[in-house]
C-alpha cells in the first residue's frame, strides 16, 4: 500500500486502487460507473438516477465551481461516492456558496482522489460496470479481505427498485421555472396545461423545464395508481427518469401507465419513465454493459436527420427488435446505435433515453418539452 494513503477502491476481482480520501469517512459498496462531463459534478451527485451507483469522473478538474443550493437535483446527494484523478481543487466561481469537500462530509458521502481514472475507465469499458468497495480512513487502516468480501457480496441494480427509495413521500405542486440572468429562477403565474408528474427519481430541473414551457404541475409519489392519477384531471402524464432496473418498478408503474394510455392522454417520459412507457407499449429492457452516462453523446433524430448533443445517465436500455407495431423508434445513440427515443404512430405519447433539461447542446433536445405542452393543449382545446 502506498504511504500516506487515506482511502481505496476494491473491486471485485481483487483489484485495488489507494488514492487520498476526503469527504465522509466510512466504506460503501456500490456499481461503479464513469461519467465524461466536464461540468455539472454537483447535479451528477445529487441526481437520483445515480442511487446505489460511485461516480468516476474523467474530467481531472473537479471541484473549481464550488458548490450551491440553486444547483441541487434534489434535497441530498444520491450517488454512493465519488472517485476522481485529482484532489478537488479550491473554488472559483461568483456563484459558489461552499467547497465541495465540505459539502461532500456534510452529507455523508464518501470519495477517493488520487487515481488513475484512465485506467479505472478502461477497466469498465471492458469489463462492465463492476460491484466496488470504496472506504476512507484517515489512518489508512483497510481490512481488504473483508472489503473484496463486500464488494462481492453486492446484488447488484438488475432487479433492483429503487424508485421507491428516492421518490417523493406525498404529492406537491411545482411552480419554479428555469434559471435565467439576470433574475436567476421564476415563478409561473399564467394558467397553463395540468401535468402530473410521476416521481421515479425526478430531478428538478426537468420540473422546471416544464413549468417554463408553460404547465401546471403536480408531483406525484411513484406509487400512484392510475386512479389516483386521473383524479387530477390532467391534460397530460410525465413520466420521470430514476435509478434501478426498470422492469423492477415496472411491476407497480406499468399498469398505471396503461391507465393513463387507456385514458387517452398526452404522455412524455424520460430515462427510466422512457424504458417503463417502452415496457407499457409492450417492449423489453435490457441491462448494458457500462451504460452511458456523460454530457457529450450524439443522438440522431431519425425523423429529422437532426443531431442533438445530449446528457445521459442510464445502465439499461429499451431493446428496440422489441418494440412492437405502432411504435416507432425517433432516436438512437451514434455512439452505438442503442434506442434513444420512442413514439406511438398515432398518438401523443413519445419519450427519449437522454436528459433534454440539461441542456449540453445547450438548447438542441427543449422542444421536447414544446412538443407535449403543444399536445396537451390541442387535447384541452385551448390555444398554442
């Protein structure tokens, strides 16, 4: 073991990574994955598709923008930890409020610093996203036998829900709308299309994105039923991204939203809610090898010839030789041709495998929020 060595990274097979520490000291065990972005470390953190996963970040500089309450996801941080090439450096940012270090003990979340994550890349890539060990001692004190013991021990995401982990407790109205300068977030106040949003893990700025395109939204817990769903006398149904193996929500998810596709009505999804509506319309899923999670992937719009630079965050994916008649497959990954996006052939009910509110491109994938708030107008009858 390395001198002064404070933290490791134990994979599976028995390999080891010893790097330097920080944030909350402990030991986790969870998926390893990495991500490629070269921004956004704190939405990455606090983004709750990222529940039971450590986040390996490629980008070396991690840490210069700080961190701030206006760029949580959610309440907490959800990734299990984090392992990054260099210390994370000091903040330089007019917008930072606190060091990520701090931030990161603060909220119980544990990281190493120090390694090679090159190599850690190379490893997942050709190997899949391995069951890791990651603890921090400030002695430098690893029981490795134990620690290969519980990176084993680990079931792995594949049946594994973990909406219900990350879902909100009771449902709530949501108002604010994107950030922009120099007023930083709004509120809507103008009347608009009534959505109900399904909580799977839903990050807050897709929230925002359909706030701003003009909705009135409801949040709902991922356990809502169709009943209660329809209750609301929606004009249209978002279905959330979110963590896990979508065939295990699924279980209680699909047959609400074959409810709400029995109704009729306008229905939007992404990430998880994109793979859950696929399994309504009668698709499988697969679990991929490594999975795509990054700020730079290529997407094609097979209906436009239109390439969008999306975000992505995701382990699974719809099997697009599954899809059945009157769904059509709008978009696939030019990275490796993975299905991207969903439509029916005829009916307002579409969804996409990226993040459109992250807005890497920055606006290339908004006019999806458009395009259902347009759907569920022409439905109420009220003007575009």
């Amino acid at each position: 073991m390395p001198d002064h060595a404070t933290a490791c990274l134990v994979l599976a097979d028995g390999t080891v990574f010893y790097g330097r520490g920080f944030g909350a000291t402990g030991q986790t065990v969870a998926e390893l994955c990495f991500n490629t972005a070269m921004t956004g470390y704190q939405e990455i953190m606090t983004d709750p598709s990222y529940a039971g996963q450590i986040v390996t970040f490629t980008f070396p500089h991690i840490g210069n923008t700080g961190v701030t309450a206006e760029d949580d996801e959610t309440g907490t941080p959800v990734a299990a930890g984090m392992v990054v090439k260099w210390d994370p450096t000091e903040p330089s940012n007019w917008r930072a409020e606190a060091e990520l270090t701090g931030w990161l003990a603060r909220q119980g979340r544990i990281c190493i610093g120090g390694v090679d994550t090159r190599r850690l890349t190379r490893a997942i890539r050709q190997q899949g996203a391995p069951h890791v060990a990651l603890a921090h001692d400030p002695e430098g004190k690893f029981d490795l036998e134990a620690l290969v013991a519980a990176a084993r021990g680990f079931a792995g995401l594949e049946g594994l829900d973990l909406a219900k982990d990350v879902t909100c407790a009771q449902s709530y109205r949501w108002d604010e709308k994107r950030w922009a300068w120099p007023e930083g977030y709004t509120r809507r106040t103008e009347p608009g299309p009534k959505v109900v949003a399904i909580d799977y893990g839903a990050k807050r700025n897709i929230l925002r994105c359909l706030a701003s395109a003009g909705c009135e939204v409801t949040v709902m817990p991922a356990s809502a039923t169709a009943e209660d769903v329809l209750a609301q006398s929606p004009d249209g149904v978002f279905l959330s991204n979110g963590p896990g193996d979508p065939a295990a929500t699924g279980r209680y998810a699909v047959p609400m939203i074959r409810g709400v596709l029995d109704a009729d009505l306008p229905v939007f999804g992404i990430c998880l809610g994109h793979q859950m509506l696929a399994l309504a319309l009668g698709a499988r899923t697969i679990k991929m090898n490594h999975g795509h999670h990054g700020a730079n992937h290529p997407v094609k719009d097979l209906e436009t010839g239109k390439v969008e630079i999306t975000s992505m965050n995701h382990g699974f994916t719809v099997d697009s030789q599954t899809l059945p008649t009157g769904v059509r497959e709008t978009h696939v990954s030019l990275f490796d041709g993975s299905n991207c996006g969903i439509r029916m052939e005829d009916r307002p009910v579409f969804s996409v495998q990226y993040h459109p509110e992250a807005s890497p491109g920055p606006q290339d994938s908004y006019y999806l929020f458009e395009r259902f708030a347009a759907a569920m107008r022409t439905r109420a009858g009220t003007p575009a």
